[in-house]
C-alpha cells in the first residue's frame, strides 16, 4: 500500500484564541503532515440560497499516527484545498491504516 501513497496532506484542528478582552481569534494548527493515498468517491452539485455548491467526497488511505486521534472534528488539507472529515476507520484489524472520507465544499462556477 505504501507505494501508492504518493499525496501529501495535513491534519488540522481549528482552535480559538481568546485575548484580554474576551475576542475569539480562529486559527488553524497542523497536528501532522504525512503521506496519504486519495481517491475520489463522488461529486454532487446542490443549490440553496440561489447558490449552487459542489461537494466533492474523496477518501484518503493514511498509516495510523501515534498518539494522534483524529475523529471529524478535524480538517485535512492538500493541494487541492480543505476537506471536511466525515467518517474515519480502521481498514485492517492490525490498526496500522485508516481510511478517512472527507467532504470538500466549494462555489460552482456558471
């Protein structure tokens, strides 16, 4: 499998820095960058609002992370922009590989 892993991404945790005066600040903080192998599952256009949006659905096969619980809190990020994660297993029982399907949401042109 690991030939194939030939995409680089980052995990990222979206965090709130409160100042002195109790203003939230986000920011994101990489939590790992590692090598991952993507496929995409499927794309669907949907229109709300007068806007029509496109989400791409990609799933991305990774080693496991020690010490890292990643769970659909968190975001991955790759060359082709920010993912949403929505679901995360474990494709064997040894816990060495997860699969993680992510959601991309972007504005469609036209």
């Amino acid at each position: 499998m690991s030939a194939r892993m030939n995409d680089f991404i980052d995990i990222i945790e979206r965090r709130v820095d409160k100042d002195a005066e109790g203003f939230g600040q986000e920011s994101d903080v990489v939590l790992a960058s590692v090598r991952a192998e993507k496929s995409y599952a499927a794309m669907t256009e949907t229109d709300a609002s007068n806007a029509t949006f496109a989400i791409q659905t990609a799933v991305f096969k990774l080693r496991r992370i020690p010490g890292l619980a990643i769970q659909p809190d968190l975001f991955i990020t790759d060359a082709a922009g920010r993912y949403n994660i929505k679901a995360v297993d474990e494709i064997s029982g040894r816990g060495m590989y997860l699969v993680v399907t992510a959601q991309r949401v972007a504005a469609s042109e036209g």
